[in-house]
C-alpha cells in the first residue's frame, strides 16, 4: 500500500507521527488482495487544540474515507484507523458483489476481512422535496433557519441542483452537480 501522510493548515508531519501512522494502516493493508495497487492518503490537521485525522482510500470503485478528532494526533489516528476497519467489515459482501458485476472478478479484499453478521443499514424513510431557486447566500440563511446540516436547492447562477452543508470546523461547503 503507497500511504502519503501531509499536513494541513501549517501543521507539520514529524517522523514519529508518520512512522505511527504507516504502523497502524498495516492491518488495513493486509485487508485487500492487491494492496499494492491500493493508496491511503491521509491528512492532519489542527484546529486550536483539536487535531483532526482524515483517511482517504479511493480505489477503482469505491472511496473509502474516515475522519476522527481528538485532542492529541496519535489518538486521532487510532480512532481514524478503526472506523475504516469496521466500514471494511460491515460492507465487505456489499463492496465484493458491486465489484464482480462490474469487473467479472473475483473478490476484491483478502481473508483478512472477517465475515461477520453485522445488521445493515436501510432506508427507514423517504422524503420528496421541491427545490427552490436561489443564492447560495440565501441557501446558507435557509440552511440556519432550519438548524440542518444540509440544505439542496437550484442554484440561481447555473440551475443546477446544489447542496450546500455545514462542515465541522463550522463554515459551508458547496456540492455542485454537473
């Protein structure tokens, strides 16, 4: 597995920290099949005492990302580094399936990845909405009068359907569609 570690908001990666990281991404690799054709890329950052430890592994199907906060990085790193072992567990079958009817191959993670039963999620509720045309300023006034952490509308610059949401460290961020 190629793990590229940086650091972001001026915060600097030392080699104790990256050496702790590539240790704890090594169960992970083992994980897939193919791990060499496999990348992590993982950031830290820090926001005032909170550091924050993004783990990103996109493959060929599917992007795999976890995220954890914590007062100090190493712990942050734990915390990142068992969410993506649980997601690999929970969706194994799920993600093995989508790749076979793809790719006609056999399974994508090794035998590292325990069956386990594990109760899935489902949708529980459906809503249909109208979206409305307007600024992204007033979706943002929308977004806080409703106390959500996403709101979708058209976007009267381009009409196209937009999301804007609230991210942790508390701006917004805007998912446009093409």
């Amino acid at each position: 597995m190629i793990i590229n570690i940086h650091g972001k908001n001026k915060f600097v990666v030392k080699p104790a920290l990256k050496s702790y990281i590539e240790e704890q991404l090594e169960p992970i690799e083992k994980m897939f099949r193919m791990a060499e054709n496999v990348t992590a890329n993982v950031v830290c950052k820090e926001y005032g005492d909170t550091k924050t430890v993004e783990v990103t592994i996109p493959t060929k199907y599917l992007i795999m990302r976890a995220e954890s906060q914590a007062d100090d990085m190493f712990k942050a790193v734990d915390i990142a580094v068992e969410k993506l072992e649980k997601q690999l567990i929970r969706h194994k079958k799920k993600i093995n399936s989508i790749i076979r009817k793809r790719e006609g191959v056999g399974n994508y993670f090794g035998d590292l990845v325990e069956e386990q039963e594990v109760e899935e999620r489902k949708v529980v509720k459906e809503k249909v909405v109208s979206l409305p045309v307007m600024s992204v300023d007033e979706a943002i006034t929308q977004l806080e009068l409703l106390d959500h952490d996403f709101y979708m509308f058209i976007n009267e610059d381009d009409h196209k359907p937009t999301t804007i949401y609230l991210r942790n460290d508390g701006n917004y961020a805007v998912i446009r569609s093409k």
